[in-house]
C-alpha cells in the first residue's frame, strides 16, 4: 500500500523529511520501530492504545515491549503488576542509568515498569547532562531483541514526555473526539517541532487517533470531520469505538485483546495494529 500522502497545514514540513544532517539513530537497521503514545491531556486513552495495540502487535506475531513512562503506572497497572511494590522501575533507568532489561517484566507482553518514584524523575534528571536522552540511550540498546516498542507517556509535555519524543520513530496522538482540543493539538505539534529540531530530526506522527467514539451521537462525527479537515491524512482510518470492556480488562490486569479476545474492542485494535502494518 502506497505511504498516505501528508497534506494540510499540519504536516507542510512533512515533504522535507528527516534533515541532511546525520540522523540521531540508525533507520531501516532491522531494530525495533519505536512509537510514542502522546497528547498532553489525561483521559484521551493513550494508555489503553499503547497497551492493546502493543497486544495487538504481539498477536500478529511480533516481538513488542512496553515502556511505562508514566508516574501513574497505568500501563504497569494493567498488565497485573503494582507499581508501589517494584523494586526495580524506570526511575533507576532514566535517573541511575540502570540497563533498560534489568526493570522488565515478561507478561501479556514484556513491560518495562514504572513506579511512583518516577513522579521525581524529572526533577532529578534535571541536572544531568544528556537528560534528554536518557531513554534513547535505554532503548537503543534494546532495539535489536523487538519488533516494536511502544511508550506510553504521562498527561503533560515534560521531560518525560521529551524523552519518549526523542526515542521515538513515530507518534501515534490518540484524541478523545467528545472534548476535541485543537489547540492542545498544535500544542503538541510545536513540541514535536522542537523535538526535530533540537534532539530527533526524523520523528514523525505515525497517525492522530479517533479515540472513545460514540458513533450516534452527532458532535462525535462532527470532531472527526474537524480533525480531518485540519490534519487530513494524518488521522487513521481505524476508529476506536466506546466499550465498557476497556475499563473492565484493566481492572484484571489484561488488554481486552485477552480479557474479550471475540469482542468488537479487541477488533478495533487489531485494525489499527493492520494500518501501522500497512505503513510499513
Ligand atoms: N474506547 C473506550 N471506550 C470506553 N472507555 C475507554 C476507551 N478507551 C479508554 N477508556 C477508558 O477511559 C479511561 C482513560 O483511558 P486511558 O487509556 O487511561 O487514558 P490516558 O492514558 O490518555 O489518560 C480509562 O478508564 C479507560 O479504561
Ligand atoms: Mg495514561
């Protein structure tokens, strides 16, 4: 399938591509792709993405990590693990430079855990020179054991998030279409800009994802007419649609890819996890 064509204000620099100077880590090597979750307002289901569609991956026979870069350890969360009582998490990583191995956990898929001390990572790492890396560094000497590594980031545009934008290859933006946000949009986009510019010349929106849908009322197909009219192609063409399994599974700490594997929630991200595919 031909590569989507990037039009619209959003993406005018997209045609530029990565920059001549040399790119910060190697591309097409047979490593992992490296996809951040981002959008800096909480509730728009950036966990729950980064989590099934990690799944998702896995079910399709890839080899996927998780990276919980969350404080909130919701990714942790729902995979069963509690994020109170690891001893080991990715504090240690981003702030002690503990190997990336050492604080993963084998479950559904490998997870590598938060804690709630990462709640002082950043304060901790600001200081240190490189603290923008830190998780690049991490991950890179991951890249060779996975197919895919999927970063979950928390509700903000810190140093957290940073790190994940500066590790990623690609960003997946999931929006909740009921409180559509525009301006956190662009927001984020501006972040993205600099991350280009400063740390990560070749990190690309992978797609801005319809999240939460109610699909009978019309303000929902209203937002995602406004979000194609204003990023265009950028937007998937998979949906995510509303179902009361997403906050059941994690509560039993699984993806509902294994909590539902029949169900519609399940299919919705297996869809999304064929379209990355199809992006190549
Ligand atoms: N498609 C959906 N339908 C219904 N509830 C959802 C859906 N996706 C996520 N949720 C629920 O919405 C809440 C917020 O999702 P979450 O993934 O934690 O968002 P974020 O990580 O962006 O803060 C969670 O309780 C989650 O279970
Ligand atoms: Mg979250």
């Amino acid at each position: 399938m031909a590569r989507r064509n990037r039009k619209s204000a959003a993406s005018s620099k997209a045609k530029s591509k990565a920059p001549a100077a040399q790119p910060a880590k190697p591309k097409g090597s047979g490593g992992a792709k490296v996809i951040a979750f981002a959008n800096q307002k909480g509730g728009v289901a950036k966990t729950t993405t980064a989590l099934n569609l990690a799944v998702a991956f896995k079910e399709s026979g890839h080899r996927v990590l998780a990276v919980d870069m969350d404080p909130q350890g919701n990714l942790t969360m729902s995979q069963g693990v509690d994020p109170d009582k690891v001893e080991k998490s990715l504090f240690d990583v981003l702030v002690h430079r503990m190997p990336l191995r050492e604080v993963i956990v084998e479950r559904e898929i490998d997870v590598a855990v938060a804690s709630i001390d990462l709640a002082g990572a950043e304060i901790a790492m600001s200081a240190q020179i490189g603290r923008e890396r830190a998780l690049q560094k991490a991950i890179d000497a991951e890249r060779p054991n996975y197919d895919f590594v999927c970063i979950d980031t928390p509700p903000s545009l810190g140093l957290l998030t940073v790190n994940a934008l500066t590790a990623a290859d690609k960003v997946i933006v999931p929006v909740q279409c009921e409180y559509l946000s525009m301006r956190g949009l662009v927001q984020l986009q501006n972040t993205l800009q600099m991350i280009r510019e400063n740390l990560n010349p070749g990190v690309e929106i992978e797609g801005i994802l319809p999240t939460m849908l109610d699909s009978r009322t019309v303000h929902a197909k209203e937002a995602v007419e406004i979000l194609e009219e204003n990023f265009g192609e950028l937007v998937f063409q998979s949906r995510i649609r509303k179902a009361i399994k997403f906050a059941e599974a994690p509560v039993r700490g699984t993806s509902v890819l294994k909590y539902d594997p029949d169900g519609n929630a399940a299919k919705y991200y297996r869809d999304l996890a064929d379209e990355v595919l199809s992006h190549g």
